[in-house]
C-alpha cells in the first residue's frame, strides 16, 4: 500500500547534519593541510621561559612542558592521526571487499575458513590485537597502521560479505551471470557499486574508530614515537601535568572529540541525502 | 446504504481521489477497478477510516446508514468509527501473511473481534469459541478445533485468507471492503475464495466493495463497476454494460487489454513448421538442495520438476502455466544452466538464450545508466570469446537501435533504473535479452508486475518482436488469460510434474487433466 510512504513534500528540508559535519570536519582538514606546511611556532622550539604557559593570544592552546606551543603541535598531531586513519580505513575496507566479495558470493569452504579467522580475530578486542601486534612487530608508524587495519578488517568483511549474500541471487545478477559476464566482473562491476551506500556508512564509523584507537595506542606509548605526535600521544604526555595546566590535556581532548562528532555527523548527513 | 458524496482526498497537495461520488445498496457488489495509483485503496482506507496522517480529506461526506461518518473540515470521531469498524464494516486485505498477528493463535485473534464489539452478547468464553468455530466453517475450513489453535505461519496461504474472510464477517457487517483479496493467492485457490465471498453475499445480503486490477476477476464476481483513472470515477454502471458496451474511451481501452479467449488480439491462430527444435528437454530432472535441519544432518537433494519432455520449436511460443511452487522457474534455469544439478537432456541450437524476469524492479542493476545495461551484454560476448567485435561506437549505436525497436527512444540511453516506469522497464529488459540475438527467450511471468493496460502494450512487443526476429518463447504465466494470449501450444505443470502439453485451442476446447480443466474454470 503505496498510500502511506508518500513523503512529505514540505519544500527540500535543510540536512543540517550535513552542513554541521562539513564545517566541524573542514576545519579539522584544513588544520590538518596547512600544519604540513606552516604552524604558528616550531613545534621543537623550546623556550624555557614560557613553560606551562596559560592560553593566550601569543599561545592560543598554552605551552607544554618544554615550553612548546600547544596550538602548533595540534596542528601536526591531527594531520598525523588523520593521516593513520585514513590509511588504516583504506587498506582494511579494500581488505574487506575482497574477502567480503569473494566470501559472500561464493560460499562454501572458503566463506567457512575466511569467516572463522575473521570471527578469531573478532574475538580480541581490537586495541588488544593491535598491542600484540605492534609488540611482535616493533613501534612505528607503519607497524600501527598494519596492527590496526588487521583489526578493523574484519568489520568490514562482515558488512561486505552481508551485502553480497543479499545480492548475488538478485534478477540483475543472475541475469548477468546468463549474459556470460565473468565471475571478477559480476563480482566488482555489477554488485560492488550496489553495496557503496551501506558501506560509506561503515567506512566513516571505521575512520573515527581509527582516530579513537591511534589515540589510544598512543596514549599508551606504543604508537607513533617522539618527536612526532599525534593526538592519542599528546594527551598521554599531558597526563603527568592534567591537574597543573589542564588545557595541555584539553586541547588534543577536545580536537579528538571534535573531528569524531564533525565525521560522524557529516556521514549521518550523507546517509539522508541518499535517503 | 453507504453513500460518498464529492470525495477529494490529497497528499500533499496532490489529489490522490478527486471529487468521486459512489452509492452502495445492501447486497451489492461494488467493483473498484483501475490501474495502480487510481486511487481506489485510498477510496477503501478513507472509507474505513484509516487515512493516513498525510492524507486530507479537502471535500466531501460519507454517510452509513444515515449517520455520517466523515465530513470534510470536520475532525473525524474516532470512537464512533471505532464503533463501526468490525461492527458494521470490515475489510479484508491482500497480504493474508502479514495481516495476521503471527504471534497469536488464529482463533483468539477473531475471538477478539467478539470481544470487541460483542462481548455482552456471549455470557462465556466457551459460547464466544464456538461462535469462532460456527464462522470458521462458514468459510470452508476443516478441522476448525485444529486451525483455532493453530498459528498463522502454520496455515497455507488459502487458509489464512480464510481466516481473515472469517475475522471479517463474523459479526455480520453491513459491508465488507476486500483489498485485492485473491492477488497473493493462487489460480485455484483465487478461485475458491471469489465463490465464498460471493456464498457469503448471498447468505448475509451484506454489500461489498471489491477492489482489484484483474479486470477478468471483477467481471466474475461484482454486479457494479466503477472505473478509476487518476482519482476520478470515468465510468459507473452494472458490470455487463461496461464489459460489453463501455462509454468512455479509458474504459474502452482498459477492457480491450484484458488479455482472454474473447479478447480478439488473442484470436490468431498461427501455422508453425516444426521441423527443426530450438530447446529440446528429455527426461529433466531438476533437483534442489535442502539443507537438513539437524546440526550434521545430511543435506537433501529434492527433486522439484521430473521428467520434464518437451521440444520448442523456432518461431512459436510455449505457454507453461501452473501453480506458484510447481517448479517452473526451477525448470527455467535448469535450461538457462544456471541449476546444474539436473539428471536427463536439455539440447539448444542457438546462442545463449536469455531470460526475462517478472519484477521490472529487481531485473535492472540500479546503479547502471540503460545504455550501459544494454550494452554489457556485447562486452560480455567480446571478454568470453576474447574478440573485439563491437567498438564503442557500434556498441552505443546498436543500444540506441534496441532502445527503438522496444519504442523506447535515444532519450533514455542516459537515464537511469529508477527514472523509468515499470513498463519502460520491462522494455529495457526486454531489450537487453535481445541484444545479443538469440533465438530462444525464456519470459518468467513478464507482465505479472505490470497494469493491465501497459501488460497489453508489452505483449504487443513481445509479438511483434517475435514476428521481426522469428523468436521462440518459453512464456511462464499464473494467469490462463495471459497464457492464452501469447501461445501457440501450452504446457499445464503442477508440482513439478508435466501434466499436460498441447495446441492452444485444443487444450482449452478439450481439457483432459482434471488439473487443467480447474484452472480454465475461470478463463
């Protein structure tokens, strides 16, 4: 009964989630780009006379203990953390639709064998596997990106493989498959474009649980090494000072919260705008 | 009895009835008929009260018995339609699956219509039960002690419909409002429930408004017609009349695209040479795999069409008719190869013949523009036989060129799925089977989705492009009338089982399974 999805026709609405989320994550990009090239200060110059220095407009996040502008190591931190979650999104959702694919149309013994690794892996907590992970292979930058894209892969498999389960048997599939297309091209030509709008979804959640997770390895000392900084690293040097000058801790706290919440709504606002 | 005066009702400002006006007498049988979006649910649903919360009531009145029950501008009195609903009208609708509450036992969940409406009649539960039971038989059930404790999921289709009849007429209401109540429902089984519906007129002398696409079924069992095209009544009058002798030129046009044996676009009898077979099946047996419910159960190889035996030849059309479940689409792709697990012979002297599926909605890849649809199947031809047949430039030329032939036009090579309507659908689809020019075109239910008057505009094609191609179709129908329509001889198969195959007209004239001659009782 068609009679009650009729929509609403009260003139477009305005997708507020979608501007919000523009803007909140623009600015994060935009800090992110220009702190490549430029930050206010060094962010190794150290002055000894403005140790814990409170926010000002000379330091606009305050120094830290070296006497080091906030503000400028933000600056690269968050360029430094983006750029970690992005590649761990990337190389984990390409991961997932292969096997996703491959799993979910096929079936059979290779679904069962990849699933139950996937579910193995499922089984750890993610920031755990990656602690295993990193202390097998070493710290540094790549070895995060490795133990957290073998952590967030299996997510991704799961929503792949759900998505092609529901449409290998569609009328266009089969009809595909009579028409003598191979199988890769059924596979990533026919069906992959028709899973892109689930999958956005699970990408975005993907990139902020990127952020939170590099923040939390991070913060416990086995992610990206001085002197280069992120976010999760930051916060953990802010700790030994949080009751002496709290905004140490504040500002990579709240641009933390700030580029989760700008991702997370913008991707909401993309999810209506399709709707 | 009833009377709706000027009704408009809108959706956001568009009209979705417009300014209709309609009287019901007791015992009548009121036929709303018309194509999908004619308005004639909203015309049911307002009429019971149940509009949705979008949906305004701009003008008009409707009036039961002299109490009104709806005024335009007025708020509506939810309690006194409450107290009508069930009470004095009650409405059956097309989905029995979802229609009934498949946590509840059947019997309760009528019983709670006597609770309801009558709960001071009965002086107790055991007097209500056996009212339930009384009612239960009223609609042909058996074993009624057994389907009043039985849960929905566990009734077949035609029993729950049943049920849902028995839930409606319990309490003897002045009217019934059926939403297309046999649509979901098999031939036969429609059948059965289009004779107690009328049984039950007769016994109650309750009106009844039927709603319906299917033209061939309203003519069976309403006594009025009112024909519905964009939210206006085109034209009223006693069924006979408008069958035989429609005023307006919509309803001349709707009634001439009700495919039967008295339709005269049907009347062609055509000489086919056989001599040759395009599609020869010996002795198929198609199985299907059913996974045993038990942890390390074996899994079970059931076989869902046997000894099928048949040949097509080039140039005609094989009608196969039969019951949803009875294994024709399971023979379908046992022929296209797509279920390999077969015993027996299929033999096709052409290139891989396609298929056209039913829903226009689902066979179109919905991220894809039409023109690359139409042209996927060359690249399919040049990546499988590793050649460059066709350049870019041939491939768009020969989907503009398809586009044409399906009178479709260049227009479309752009657009996508979701711009098109059911019918233009259906022809890219049709189209798409035919690029690659095959002989053989295996049609599952292909008009089954479409309105009646677009379900004529696509056989037409169907036929012409057979004609132009000498195509041979293997055409899978529920529907007699249709069947009829498009073949040159016709296959009768009923639970996987071949029944009957012969000559279009010999079959109808001279019907030998007790099968078939049930299933032609209502062409």
């Amino acid at each position: 009964m068609k009679v009650f999805n009729m929509s609403s026709a009260k003139g477009k609405k305005v997708n507020i989630y979608l501007i919000i989320g523009a803007v909140m994550t623009g600015i994060i990009v935009v800090m992110a780009i220009v702190g490549i090239f430029w930050t206010p200060y060094s962010t190794t110059a150290m002055s000894a006379k403005e140790r814990f220095a409170a926010p000002s407009w000379q330091h606009l996040f305050g120094t830290d203990n070296f006497g080091r502008d906030i503000f400028s190591r933000v600056m690269k931190a968050v360029g430094t953390s983006a750029l970690i979650s992005v590649l761990v999104v990337a190389i984990s959702a390409v991961a997932g639709i292969v096997l996703g694919a491959i799993t979910g149309y096929f079936g059979g013994v290779v679904d069962a064998v990849v699933m139950r690794i996937v579910d193995a892996i499922n089984g750890f907590p993610s920031i755990l596997l990656a602690l295993v992970i990193i202390s097998l292979l070493g710290k540094g930058r790549q070895n995060v990106v490795l133990a957290l894209a073998i952590a967030f892969t299996p997510s991704f498999v799961r929503i792949v493989r759900g998505e092609f389960i529901r449409l290998r048997d569609a009328d266009y599939v089969v009809r595909a498959r009579l028409m003598g297309v191979a199988k890769p091209r059924i596979l990533f030509v026919h069906i992959l474009p028709n899973i892109f709008s689930t999958f956005w979804v699970s990408v975005t959640i993907g990139l902020n649980n990127a952020i939170l997770a590099e923040s939390g390895l991070s913060y416990l000392g086995i992610g990206v090494q001085a002197p280069d900084a992120t976010l999760g690293s930051l916060l953990s040097d802010a700790q030994a000072s949080l009751a002496s000058s709290p905004w140490y801790a504040l500002a990579p706290g709240l641009t933390i919260v700030w580029t989760v919440l700008g991702v997370a709504m913008l991707s909401e606002g993309i999810g209506k705008l399709k709707k | 009895m009833i009377s709706i005066d000027n009704l408009t009702i809108s959706f956001s400002g568009k009209k979705a009835v417009d300014g209709i006006s309609l009287q019901i007498e007791p015992g009548e049988i009121l036929g709303l008929v018309g194509e999908s979006g004619s308005g004639k649910s909203v015309t049911a649903l307002t009429l019971m009260g149940l509009l949705a919360s979008e949906g305004v009531m701009e003008t008009g009145t409707i009036d039961f018995n002299g109490t009104c029950l709806l005024k335009a501008g007025v708020k509506p009195d939810q309690k006194l339609l409450r107290s009508f609903r069930g009470d004095q009208m009650s409405m059956i609708f097309q989905e029995p699956m979802t229609s009934l509450n498949p946590t509840m036992k059947v019997g309760p969940q009528i019983d709670e219509q006597l609770l309801l409406h009558a709960k001071d009649d009965f002086k107790s539960a055991e007097e209500r039960k056996k009212r339930v039971l009384e009612t239960l038989e009223g609609v042909g059930l058996r074993d009624v002690e057994k389907v009043y404790d039985s849960y929905p999921h566990q009734l077949s289709g035609g029993m729950r419909q049943r049920a849902m009849i028995a839930m409606a007429v319990i309490l003897h209401p002045a009217l019934i409002i059926a939403d297309e109540p046999t649509t979901a429902l098999d031939v036969t089984i429609q059948n059965q429930i289009v004779k107690l519906l009328k049984e039950i007129r007769d016994r109650e002398q309750n009106s009844m408004i039927f709603i319906t696409h299917d033209l061939n079924l309203a003519r069976r069992i309403c006594t009025k017609l009112a024909v519905m095209k964009d939210g206006k009544i085109v034209e009223l009058g006693s069924t006979e009349e408008i069958f035989t002798n429609p005023q307006t030129d919509y309803a001349k046009k709707l009634i001439a695209a009700v495919p039967g044996r008295k339709n005269s676009k049907s009347a062609v009898h055509r000489e086919i040479e056989r001599i040759e077979p395009i599609l020869t099946v010996k002795d198929l047996n198609v199985f299907y795999k059913e996974r045993s419910k038990k942890l390390f159960g074996k899994t079970e190889h059931k076989c869902v069409v046997k000894n099928a035996d048949f040949e097509i030849y080039p140039g005609e059309t094989l009608g196969l008719v039969g019951e949803s479940g009875c294994g024709k689409t399971s023979l379908c792709k046992a022929i296209l190869g797509i279920n390999n697990d077969i015993t027996g012979n299929v033999k096709i002297s052409t290139v891989r013949p396609q298929m056209v599926f039913q829903d226009p909605y689902s066979s179109l890849n919905p991220s894809k523009s039409i023109g690359w649809l139409l042209e996927e199947p060359l690249r399919a031809e040049d990546i499988l036989e590793k050649s460059i047949k066709y350049t870019k430039e041939t491939r768009k030329e020969m989907a503009i060129d398809m586009l044409r032939r399906v009178g479709l036009d260049e227009y479309y090579y752009d657009r996508m799925p979701h711009q098109l309507s059911g019918g233009q659908r259906q022809r890219v689809s049709i189209g798409q089977a035919l690029i690659t020019k095959p002989s053989l075109i295996l049609a599952d239910e292909p008009v089954s989705a479409l309105d009646v008057t677009i379900q004529d505009q696509v056989l037409e094609l169907l036929e012409s492009l057979q004609e132009e191609y000498g195509l041979a179709y293997l055409f899978i129908s529920h529907d007699i009338n249709v069947i009829y329509r498009v073949s040159d001889r016709i296959m009768v198969m009923k639970k996987g089982e071949i029944l009957e195959i012969g000559d279009r007209d010999q079959l109808f004239d001279n019907p030998k399974h007790p099968y078939t001659k049930e299933l032609l009782a209502e062409s």
